[in-house]
C-alpha cells in the first residue's frame, strides 16, 4: 500500500528498524550536520539508519535526514520494492506505466495558511551544513515544481536553496535542469516564473524530483507509477500550480524574470565547495503547512551520501535502459560510483560480440544529455561492477594503455566538477560546461589463459565442509 505521506514512510522505516531517534538537543547550525556526517563515516550502509532529530535546539519542527537513501536498503523500502534488486523493476514498471495524478478537495497542507509578511522561513530548522564555507543555512531537499509556458507540462526538480531572508531564498539551477528551460522561455518574455517548492512528500516524489526523465512526461504521473497509486494534489493559494495535498510544507512563490543575486557558495555533491555566483531568487508569497509539520533535509556534500544514493539509483536505471533497450548493447550492469558522486565514474559490465563493440557502447554512454561518464571503465560480464576488487584487477589485466585507452574532447562536463576550472571562475563559465571523457576498455582482447584457482568443485566441497576445519567459528 502506497505511503500517504512522509510521516507514515518515517513511521515504517522505524518499524523496520531503519530509523534511530535523536533526542539529545542538537544545534542546526553545526551540530546536525557533523552527526550525519558520522553516520555515514562510522556506520556501514547495511546498518545505517536514516535519523529524525526530535530536539533541534529553538526550534519545534524536528528534522528527519537519511530517510530516503541512506542506503540503498532504505530506498528499496521507499519503493516499496522487494529487495535492492527490485528497485530497478519498479523503475522500468513506473515509466512505462505513468499514473496521472487526481485533483482533491481534502489537503492537510493546508492547515495553516501564511501569507505576505506573515510568511518567515527563519522559524524552520533548516541547517547549515558546511559550517564555515558555506554562507548559512541551506535547503537540500526542496521539491521545485515549476511549468513549462509552452507545453504546460509540470516538472519537479531538486535545486539548492539559500536561505536569504524571512521570505525570499536562492536559487542553483543547473543550465541543463528542466526548471532551466521554463526559466529561459519566461525571461524571454519578461515574465515572472510561478514557483512551488514541497519539503517533505511520500517518497515517490522524492525519488522522481531528483531523477532525469523526458520532460514530455508529468513526474507527478511517474510518483504516481512508483507507488502504484495516484498523487493526490491540490491547487496552490496564489500562483497556478498543484502540491501534493499530504505535503509537510510547501512554499508559493516567484521567481521574477532576468533578475540575478549573489548565490553560494555550497559545499557540493563532488566533496568541494562549489562556487559563488549570479544567480536567480524565489520571492516567498505565502507557505502553508500542516499541523506539527516535518521539516525534511537530504544529507549531501563529500559523497557518499543520501544525496549520491539517491542520483545514482535513480539515474542507472535509464542509462541501463538506453543501452540495453534502445541501443540493444548486450550489457550485464552498470554502475555510477559513489566516489564520483553518482555522475563523473562509470563502470559497464558487457558481454562483447566483436571488436570495436567497445567504442560503440562508449558512445552510446555518453549520448545521454548528461555529464555522466567522465571516467568510464568497461570491463566484461565475469566481472562483477560492485565489486571494486574486481574491476581493479580487470583494470590491471585486461588494458593495454596505448591500446585500450579513448578520450574524447569538447562533450558535456560533470555539473560543478572542481576540475574544469579553478575556484575563482565564475559559476556559469563556459569552461565549467565542456570538458572531456576518457573510457578505459577493460575487456579481454584475446584469449586469455586460465585462470589461477582451484577447481570449483573442489572449492564448493570445501565451502559445504568449512567448519570442519575449524578456522572460523
Ligand atoms: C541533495 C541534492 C541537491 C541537488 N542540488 C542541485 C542544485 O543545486 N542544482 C541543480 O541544478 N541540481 C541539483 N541536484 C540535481 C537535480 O535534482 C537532478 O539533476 C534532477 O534531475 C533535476 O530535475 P530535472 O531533471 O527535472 O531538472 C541536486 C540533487 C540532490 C539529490
Ligand atoms: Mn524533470
């Protein structure tokens, strides 16, 4: 049964025993962020639980994080999905199968209704999380629901927001990003974007709002297909667009056109800081809420995190899609490490059919309007991809450098990859957008001799007897 709302979801993640709750008090402002980096540092992903702080010093709300990756077994249970294994079947169902979603008269979110002055984001407890760099707190989980002007197709979309005030934030919008795009055709018109930002839904929307897909599609409609069940929405107070009706908190506003602010800078999804910049602003006009509302934060900054969980997941899938569906690649897996944040580091199992097969799946890689892939491995479908021991030793064996090595110039860059460019250019350069791929051919070239083990009988008898020998209790 799909989750009606966050709190249900938080409810039965600690059912599970995948939610820990912090009573001690802890401060936002420096505190908060420095415990969840712990939980991924000290806490192996098997066992890590996502956290609600109950006691966030001066504040009320209390904060949940974690709570849609981190881990990927915390994911699955955000799916609903059988086991890690089936997160992927629910995607490839949810995309095929789009659920459009229904319009409701009943809303908790809006059970408090503030508007104009009233409005203050200072009184949620919304952290600080590269405490000293960055210039305060931060949203990291906002569901950015904007419309495209032409089509008036709905998009959700997670974007960085700093808190600038009682009622107004920043704005980091990726020139790729779909928002980019409604941004660009209003400004051409001198027009102001409507704006609604979600903190805190059912999971399905979480997973959609920070995943690439078509921008044909509604990705309420997808939510909707994750969770097998329609998205309830309601209209917003004041700009022509629709929430979630079980939303914890939701933010109307606008975003007034060609106007740009000072933004950043952020500690980033790569590990660094990213950088400061012109960059658009969201007037608040009026936030409704629910009663004893959650306020919802995504862990991000040096990877792993939630925030690496939860793009990788999300975007494996298509690209496993476009390449073995559409492109018809034999491949076994594929994997966007979460060193590279999900994005920059690519490994590809395959089941080569000929020379040069490579080269194509290489290309049919990087054709994807992403900066993915920046390093990309192929390796062949004995070896495992999560297996990092594995892919080393094909990377040892199985590559000749002068061979087995392509780059390529002038593609897509890795959005905010440090290495393009030093700290001091500025956030929309154009050496920040184009950069360059290499892809290593991992696979066996030749016949290769056998390999150097015992027998797998002989290892099976002795994995069926292996107490007998007394070396493990
Ligand atoms: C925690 C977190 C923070 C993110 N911050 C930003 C950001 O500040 N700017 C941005 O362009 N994308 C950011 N992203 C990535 C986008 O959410 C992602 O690319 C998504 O596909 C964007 O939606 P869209 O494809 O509908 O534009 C972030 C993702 C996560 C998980
Ligand atoms: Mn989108």
């Amino acid at each position: 049964m799909a989750y009606a709302d966050l709190r249900e979801y938080v409810a039965a993640l600690e059912k599970k025993g995948k939610l820990k709750r912090v009573k001690k008090e802890v401060d936002k402002d420096w505190e908060l962020a420095a415990v969840c980096r712990q939980l991924f540092k000290k806490i192996p992903p098997q066992n890590r639980p996502a956290l609600i702080f109950e006691n966030v010093k001066g504040f009320s709300i209390p904060v949940v994080a974690g709570v849609l990756g981190a881990s990927r077994e915390i994911y699955a249970i955000g799916l609903e999905a059988d086991s890690v294994e089936g997160i992927n079947r629910k995607w490839d169902h949810a995309l095929g199968h789009p659920i459009a979603p229904r319009m409701v008269k009943e809303a908790p979110c809006k059970e408090n209704i503030l508007h104009g002055k009233d409005v203050d984001i200072t009184k949620l407890p919304i952290p600080i999380w590269t405490v000293g760099q960055d210039p305060g707190p931060f949203f990291t989980s906002p569901y950015v629901i904007t419309k495209d002007p032409e089509t008036g197709v709905r998009n959700i979309g997670t974007y960085r927001m700093e808190v600038k005030g009682s009622n107004k934030t920043g704005f980091l919008i990726g020139k790729h990003q779909d928002a980019s795009w409604h941004l660009r055709k209003n400004n051409a018109l001198n027009k102001p974007t409507p704006v609604a930002v979600v903190i805190g839904a059912d999971p399905s929307i979480g997973y959609v709002s920070v995943s690439k897909m078509s921008e044909a599609l509604d990705e309420f409609a997808v939510a909707g297909a994750l969770r097998g069940a329609p998205v309830d929405l309601v209209p917003c107070e004041t700009v022509p667009l629709e929430v979630p009706a079980t939303a914890e908190i939701v933010l109307e506003g606008e975003i007034p056109p060609n106007a740009l602010e000072h933004e950043g800078p952020f500690g980033e999804y790569t590990g660094y800081m990213g950088p400061a910049g012109n960059e658009p602003f969201f007037n608040i006009k009026c936030m409704t809420f629910r009663n004893k509302p959650l306020y919802q934060a995504f862990i991000s900054q040096m990877p792993p995190s939630e925030s690496s969980c939860i793009r990788g997941v999300g975007r494996e899938w298509p690209l496993f899609k476009h390449l073995k569906d559409t492109l018809h690649i034999p491949i076994r897996d594929v994997r966007l490490k979460e060193a590279g944040g999900s994005g920059a580091f690519l490994v590809i199992s395959l089941k080569k059919q000929f020379e040069g097969q490579v080269k194509q799946l290489m290309y049919g890689a990087w054709s994807l309007r992403t900066g993915f892939g920046k390093i990309t491995v192929v390796v062949d479908d004995d070896v495992d991809v999560w297996d990092d021991f594995a892919v080393d030793w094909a990377l040892s064996w199985h590559v000749r450098p002068d061979r087995d090595i392509h780059i390529e110039t002038n593609v897509q860059a890795v959005g905010l990859d440090p290495s393009q460019a030093p700290a001091s250019v500025p956030q929309h350069h154009p050496s920040r957008y184009i950069g360059s791929r290499v892809a290593i051919d991992a696979t066996r070239k030749h016949e290769y001799p056998a390999l150097s083990l015992p027998p797998k009988e002989h290892l099976d008898i002795v994995a069926s007897r292996w107490k007998e020998y007394g070396i493990e209790d």
